[in-house]
C-alpha cells in the first residue's frame, strides 16, 4: 500500500475492546496523530471478499445509504437521518446553472473566475470564503534527460508570473506558495520564492544552449477538468517565451493519474490537499517512497534529503521545526517541485442553507452541522 513506508514504524496493534485499540511503534514519534485519518479495514469483511466499493463502511458522522450510479451518491446523517444527495457535475457552467434553478443547494470551488463574480453578483445566493492551505505545485520527473537538469527547472520557476495568472485566471482567489507550508505553519519556513525573471530564466535556457532557433519540446500532463486545462495554457503560454515549446496533453483523471504515479510525464501539476503536518515529507519526498510504496511521484533519489526526514523523525516537536525548515530550504534548492499557490476555498449556496462553513482544506466536515431553515411564515418553528 502506498502509506506502508510511512507507517513502517508501527510494530503491532493490540484490540483492548470493540471501541479501543492501542498502537505500539518501534520509536516516539509525536506526529502519528496525523495518520489517524487512514483508513482501518475490518480483517473479518476483508477475507470475506466484502466489496467495499459497492458497500463502503465507516465509523463518521454519515452512514452509506445507497449509490445508484457513479454520478449520484446518497448519505445519511446519524444525528438526525436527513439524507444527502451529491451529484458530480463536471461543466462548472452547468453547476451554476442548476444552482441558480434550485436544482443543488450548495457547490464548492473549482469555478473560473468570471462565475464566481456572477454568483457573487447575484442576491438570491450566498457565498463564504477562506484562504486555503491546500499547496498546487508543478511537479517534475527527475530521471527524464530534459527535466532533471536543474538549471532547466530554476528556468521554469523564474519563467512563471504567478501573480499574473492568480490576478486573472484565479480571480485574486489564491496565496503564492514557497513551499509545502505557509510561513506561519509551525514547521514552515521563510523561503525566497523563485519570482517572475523572465531575464534570467532566458539566461538560464542560453546556458542550456536553447535559442529561438534551438527550443526545447516538453510535454506537460494534466486532468481533464477545463480549468485545470487553462491553468496549463497559461503556463505553456509564459513558457513560450524562454524557448520552451509545451506539449498540452489531458486525459480522465484515472488515466492521468496513473501514469504520474507510474512516472510517465515530464512536467505535471497537482494539488496537495489536507496536508497538515510534516510527516507528509518522508511519503512524498524519502527515496524509500517511490510508487507505489509512496508518493515519491518525482523519482527524487537524495541522501541528504533522506538524513534530514529521519533526523526529524527522531527528534522531538521544537527539534523537529528547525529540521524541517532545515529540509524546506534544501527542497527548494533541489527543485523538484515548482510552488504556485494555495487556493482559496469558496462555496456558493441557497439562501436557506445555514450553518456551513468553510475550511482552509476545502473538506466538507461542516455538513455535519448545517440546516435548511424555512420561512417562519412556512413553517412555525422549523429547524
């Protein structure tokens, strides 16, 4: 399983009583709190050939109910049995559409700017915002011949006007990013980003001996998804003009996922959400983590990075800070992440819908609290 290399650490598990189970590791560690929110399955379900596809379990505030096809999923809330219904609609024009006509009552991100400045526009919808932590990056294949030259990913970073494409491909919606963590995060470092020179990123491709006679022919991976497909124009855009030509090539997102996993691409760009901790370096970036024992998707073989993630695994929480700040700043040297931003996260729903709110992550954890409050001409009383 891809989380094995992380978990190595653990040595058995002792069940105390149906509700209780203790963990013993083979070494402190202070952040095992994080990985909590993996996935346990019941051994028992497991050797029965229980499809979990079909009938997932889980122990949250929601219980399955049913499923009848793969873009209509059906929850059931325990504390009072009202029932949810989502929908996947991939076109964020029809989601507007079937917002606006009272067909959803609630859709999240992923909207070009120009409909969320509609929306916001219109009175009869509800909309709340909050900075995000979720960390959008370029990610490159470091044992491709092109891209595991560094001097050709410090080009790339400097070639890139991020502000300009938050300004207007994002609406102002996002927070340039330097690293995996904003500043303020306890483990997050101080880091010069690679700001927009496009100058010396021409300089670097010069030295590289690329020209506007002599360009270079990358290929870049992406989803599907429109809006990721413009972000990826933009960038082949902006990289035009350092003689780099951009291949755009979009696929489903299992095909595009499996061959980034599989090390298929030259450059790729995704996002990291959730991520609140940094026992996520050793899963993304230990040469032990390679697919699929990780997420090691860049093929990133470094001793010293290696040293440092088991330096602070040994260490305690104020050791640790200064570890990884330590290991942010080596990562930035190496480049084998470009860092964009963290997106905002934004969401748009009826006028009745209260108590939801939104989180930094973009989860939908407040669907646990929120109610539909009908008029009190309507109904006398009704939560």
């Amino acid at each position: 399983m891809p989380h094995r290399n992380s978990l190595k650490h653990i040595e058995r598990i002792k069940v105390l009583d149906e509700y209780t189970i203790d963990f013993y590791l083979t070494r402190p560690d202070p952040l095992f709190p994080a990985f909590l929110v993996i996935g346990i399955v019941p051994e028992d379900l497991l050797k029965s050939g229980h499809s979990f596809n079909d009938k997932p379990i889980g122990s949250g505030a929601f219980v399955f109910s049913h499923w009848p096809f793969d873009e209509q999923l059906f929850l059931r809330r325990q504390a009072d049995q009202q029932l949810f219904e989502f929908l996947k609609v991939t076109n964020p024009t029809v989601r507007v559409l079937k917002l606006l006509r009272g067909e959803l009552d609630l859709i999240q991100n992923n909207l070009p700017p120009e409909h969320i400045t509609y929306l916001k526009e219109n009175k009869a919808i509800k909309s709340m915002t909050k900075s995000g932590s979720n960390y959008t990056y370029l990610g490159f294949n470091l044992n491709d011949e092109n891209t595991s030259q560094l001097a050709l990913r410090q080009a790339i970073a400097y070639a890139l006007d991020r502000d300009k494409i938050i300004r207007y491909a994002l609406g102002n919606g996002a927070q340039k990013a330097n690293g995996f963590f904003p500043e303020q995060h306890w483990a997050g470092a101080r880091l010069s980003g690679y700001n927009f020179d496009q100058n010396k990123a021409i300089e670097l491709m010069q030295q590289l001996g690329y020209s506007r006679q002599k360009r270079l022919q990358l290929t870049y991976k992406t989803s599907s998804d429109p809006f990721r497909i413009r972000i990826a124009t933009i960038i082949q855009s902006q990289l035009k003009e350092i003689f780099v030509d951009v291949d755009i090539r979009s696929y489903d997102w299992g095909t595009f996922y499996g061959d980034i996993k599989n090390g298929h691409f030259q450059l790729y760009s995704l996002t990291w959400v959730g991520i609140n901790t940094p026992a996520i370096f050793r899963y993304v970036f230990h040469s032990d983590s390679l697919p699929p024992s990780g997420a090691n998707r860049g093929r990133l073989n470094n001793v010293l990075i290696d040293q440092l993630i088991e330096k602070a695994e040994r260490q305690s929480l104020t050791e640790q800070a200064n570890t990884y700040q330590e290991l942010q700043e080596q990562l930035h040297r190496l480049l084998p992440y470009v860092s964009l931003w963290y997106e905002d996260n934004i969401a748009f729903f009826q006028d009745d819908i209260h108590d939801y709110r939104v989180s930094s992550d973009g989860n939908y954890d407040a669907l646990k609290h929120v109610q539909r409050l009908l008029p009190a001409t309507k109904a006398q009383g009704a939560k």
